[in-house]
C-alpha cells in the first residue's frame, strides 16, 4: 500500500472513533513515533561510534 493511501486510511479510521478512545489511539501513536525516532538515533549513534573507533 502507498503511504499517502496509508495516510489517509488512518485518518479515516481515527475520524471514526469515539471520543473515549481517542486519547489512547493517540498516546499509541505516540509510543510508536518515540521507537522509530529511538531506532533512527542509535544508528546514527551506531555510525559515530563507527567513526571514532
């Protein structure tokens, strides 16, 4: 699936949920937006690592 399809997929489905659950779709998303964040930072630390040694 291409990523604008994607997109637009989860908006739809976010724009469908209760009001109740929105609070934890969005603390999920957010869990999920620190690891990829968190797996980007140690390979550019794996890589700086690289050069110093």
């Amino acid at each position: 699936m291409h990523p604008v399809d994607i997109r637009q997929r989860a908006i739809s489905l976010i724009e469908q949920l209760p009001q109740n659950k929105l609070a934890g779709v969005v603390q999920l998303l957010e869990i999920l937006t620190e690891s990829t964040s968190q797996s980007a930072a140690n390979a550019k630390e794996a890589d700086l690592l690289e050069i110093i040694q």
